[in-house]
C-alpha cells in the first residue's frame, strides 16, 4: 500500500500519540505548543522552541493541504516543489502533494536563486512552497517563475506580495482524505542529485520506491511504538526521510531537531527520550571532542534509553566507531549505504549484527541485489576492485527529462550503477574505495582516496581529512592530503608524513594541506570545491596551511 495509507492507519489507530516534534533551541522562546493548542481556525505560531502534532493533526493537515492543493487545479503527475527549514509543516506539507497524485519535489535548502529556478524549470514545479529564510531568493527570481507558477509562503509574519499565505489557504479547506486513487506504479517524487560530481541531476521515484524504503528501514532498524526517533540531517534529502519512514512504518515519535551542536543533540535525546539517532560523520566526531574537551558530561543526560547510533551518507572512520564504543558502549551501530537514485539509505547496510565489520558497508540491504562490475559491466572476481551496482524496488525510474544521463547508470535489466567504487572481502562484505570520479591516477597506478583518508583518520590529532588529486607535471596526479586538525591538538606535516610511512609508499600523499574540510548538508566532502581551490598549488612547493 502507498505510504500514504500509512499515516491513514496511524492517524486511526493512534491519533492522539505524538508523532512529530521541532525543536529549534536557537529560539528562546520556551513555550510548549502542542496541537491541543492550536485553533485550527487560526494560523500557528510558526518557530517556538518546542512544538509538537499528534498522527490526528498530521494527517489533517496534509488532508487540507491535498485539498488546498486540488481546488488550484493541481491533477495527477504535476510537479509541487517544496523549499523549506526542517520544520513542523515540512511533512504533513509533502503528504499532502503525495495525497492529490501529484509528484512532490523536495529542494536543497542550501540552493541560491539561479540553482532555484533552474531546478524549478528542470521537474517543471507547477507549485512551490517555500519558507521564510528563502524570501530574498526567491524574490530575485519571482518575476521570472510567477507567470506560471503558484508560490506559497509559509511562516510567521507577513505574506510576501508575490505569494499567497499556506496558513490562511489551508485553514479553510477540509480535513477528510481527498481519495484520489493512485498506485504503486505511479510516480511519486522527483530529488535532486547532491551535486557534488557537477550540476543538480532531477531522479524520478515511483510510489512504490517509497514504500520500500520504508519497510527496508523498519526491517533494520526494528522500531517499534516505544522508539523515538532523531532525525537532524535536511528532510529534502532522501537520506532523512527514508529513515523516518521506519517511525510512519511503526506509529512512532520522531523529533526534528533545528541546530546540530552537541549540546543541543545530547540534550534532545534527554529531553525526548530518543532511542534511535542518525548522525553524520562530522556531528558525531563533534560529541566525542567535546566529551573529551570535558565541555560534556554524560552524566549531565539522560541516555540509558538511547540504544541505536547509525550513520550513513559517506564513508565511516573505524576509528570514530571505536571512541564511540568507548563512551557509548551499549549503543547498537549501524552504517547504511545509499543514493538518491536507490531511494536514499539501506540497499547496503552492516547490520546492527555485524559489529566485527565496523568499516564496511555491509551486505545487501532488505530486498536488494549488489555486485561488483569491471568498465565492460561484467562480475570481478571477490576482492577484486569494480564499481558497485545494485538493482531493488528502490532504483529510480530515470533521470527526469536526461535520457543520457540515464543510460550511463540504469542498465536494460534493471541495474543500477552507483559510480562508486567497491570490493567485497571473502565473508561477502562489501567496502566502498571510492567514488568512481575521485580515483587518482598517479604514475599508472590508482589510488582510492578513502583508503588514505581512513588511514590518516587514525591519527589522534586529526578530526577531518580529504584526499584529492592535483596535476603534476611527472605523474599526471599526486595525491594531496588536506587536514582539519582537532581544535587544541597540534599536527605539523612531518607528524603525517611519519605517521603515513606505514603506507605503501605509491599511496602517500605527496602534499600536506591544512585547511577545512567542506561537507555538504548530507555530510559528503565536497571534493570538486577543494580541487578547484588548491588546482594551481606548485606540485614541489612547501606545506600549504590555509
């Protein structure tokens, strides 16, 4: 059934249980808003500190939102696009377009005005809803995308003069599901490729794509009604979303959390007794320095109740995991290995199980198939190096509007090439080396960046690092190590390169850079930024610090 006939059963069967939560601890107001509140004749006070909606008002707003929705004219297969904060409406917001049969399209919230209107115009947005952070960009392009378009301000305050008011609309439309019919077959959502390995591709997801991630999300994480779920990375993100379909799955609580410091993480999972958090790499080596900094005590929380930490979006130190283990050690762990074009986390995962494995991606996931192919798409032979593919309900249907694009990563019978490179080990796990685009060719051989990034990771000193290719005149690429060294330790390049010694001597790198490490919202190194910012460093000059 469509996940939308999910929240039809949570809103009958536990309406008055809290579903979702904001928390937005940059806000001093403290006031606790929950829907009992709430005239629902009456706009909401949009960003207090804390505010809360049971599965009942969940679904009643995206029933008012499907019907605002409809009475504009909106039908089956037009595009909704959606620009907006973490927040309390971003949800039922999305429910409501999946609701009418229309396709909802998630945007970054990072996006500037042109990379807007650009998407807008790519999935053909019929309607975008945006927030009050995006007033200013979307005012620099309002004049070009209003003539055909419906904007939709939603937020406190006054309504923009171009758009019309989400609140004032949605009020006076009915609560009672639309029931417009529509199936697994149908399409559903287009999402927008992350961006880093160029400009923003538009992937196209069938209904069905969503149900699976969501029962593939409950399959591994097994949330039950008593988990609360924390969820901090952007909801437009695949990633995000797909793992709080394992609360939609099992009728549970989530909490959006608006701030990623440690303090205010911690201080989430006391509060709302969160039992499963999904953080980033960056958020989680962030809580380990302040604990040993002794900014943090644990002992100042109430965590007995936090049993699973899982993390995904990019490749996972060993390390991180082990000092994890050390403050945390009754945590469950989990990695979750995924892409928009598979329908975000959970083709590969490690398993919860599968702790003796910490630096693999794991196994296929619930109802996926994975393998390894060579540049002519055929089976390498285990342990070999090959570029990854997997083939499962969650698979995309295209690249919307590029048939090109599509070919080069969708075969004829169904699978998907991820362009990351992997290799399965002799009990059948499979470990990323890299991304197909980021393989340094120095002197004929190939380096795989990640394996030198988990090495260097080892080094205490050391909170982030990224590995990148930069010209040289003799080997056609070296490979250039840039660092983020951990606030109040010391690191000079003689302490990499003696610690690196270790290394086979084609795969050390060749410069030092101290610098930061750029991380897009779903935590991925932002990689083209660093090369094109160090691209004209002197291959033989001395140690660079930024």
């Amino acid at each position: 059934m469509p996940v939308t006939d999910y929240l039809e059963r949570n809103a009958a069967e536990f309406g008055d249980n809290v579903a979702l939560v904001e928390l937005n601890p940059e806000v001093k107001d403290t006031r606790r808003v929950t829907w009992k509140d709430y005239d629902l004749t009456q706009p909401e006070p949009f960003m207090p500190y804390r505010r809360q909606i049971t599965w009942y008002v969940f679904n009643e707003k995206a029933n008012r939102f499907a019907h605002l929705l409809l009475e504009r004219g909106v039908k089956k297969g037009d595009k909704v696009g959606i620009l907006l904060m973490n927040c309390l409406e971003w949800l039922p917001i999305y429910f409501g377009v999946l609701k009418t049969g229309a396709l909802a399209v998630p945007l970054n919230f990072r996006y500037a005005s042109d990379e807007i209107d650009y998407c807008v115009n790519l999935a053909d947005i019929s309607i975008l809803v945006f927030g009050p952070e995006f007033i200013g960009r979307i005012e620099e392009i309002a004049d070009r995308i209003m003539p055909h378009r419906l904007l939709l301000f939603v937020g406190d305050g006054a309504c923009p003069t171009f758009a019309e008011d989400y609140f004032q609309l949605a009020m006076n439309c009915s609560s009672r599901n639309p029931a417009v019919k529509f199936s697994d077959d149908d399409e559903a959502a287009i999402y927008f490729s992350s961006g880093t390995t160029g400009f923003p591709k538009a992937i196209l997801h069938k209904h069905r794509a969503l149900v699976h991630a969501a029962v593939c999300e409950q399959k591994h994480h097994s949330q039950t009604r008593t988990d609360t779920f924390l969820c901090i990375p952007p909801l437009y993100h695949t990633g995000a979303k797909m793992h709080w379909f394992g609360s939609l799955i099992s009728g549970s609580k989530a909490v959006l959390l608006r701030g990623t410091k440690p303090e205010f993480i911690l201080r989430a999972v006391s509060d709302e007794h969160c039992t499963i958090v999904w953080l980033l790499v960056p958020w989680a080596q962030d809580i380990l320095d302040e604990i040993e900094r002794e900014n943090i005590k644990l002992s100042d929380y109430r965590l007995e109740q936090w049993r699973l930490m899982h993390i995904g979006a990019q490749p996972v130190p060993k390390r991180l995991i082990e000092d994890w283990k050390k403050y945390f050690p009754h945590h469950q762990y989990d990695t979750n290995y995924g892409l928009s074009e598979s329908i975000g986390p959970g083709c590969v995962h490690l398993g919860v199980e599968n702790t003796n494995k910490i630096g693999a991606i794991g196994v296929p996931g619930y109802g996926w198939q994975v393998k390894i192919l060579d540049e002519n798409r055929n089976p390498v032979i285990q342990g070999d190096v090959g570029e990854l593919a997997v083939k499962g309900p969650g698979v995309m249907v295209c690249y919307y509007k590029n048939p090109e694009a599509t070919k080069e990563v969708l075969t004829g019978d169904g699978w998907l090439l991820t362009g990351d490179m992997a290799m399965q080990d002799d009990d059948g796990f499979y470990f990323l080396v890299d991304r197909k685009k980021d393989v340094i060719i120095t002197g004929g051989e190939n380096l795989y960046p990640v394996q030198i990034e988990d090495f260097i990771h080892k080094m205490d000193a050391v909170k982030d690092v990224a590995v990148i290719g930069l010209a040289d005149p003799r080997l056609g690429e070296i490979a250039a190590a840039v660092i983020e060294v951990k606030s109040g330790k010391s690191c000079t390049e003689g302490d990499v390169n003696n610690f690196c010694l270790a290394l086979p001597k084609y795969k050390r790198p060749r410069k030092i850079i101290f610098a930061s490490v750029p991380r897009n919202a779903t935590g991925k190194i932002e990689k083209p930024k660093l090369r094109e910012k160090y691209r004209t460093i002197d291959p033989f000059a001395s140690m660079m610090k930024d």
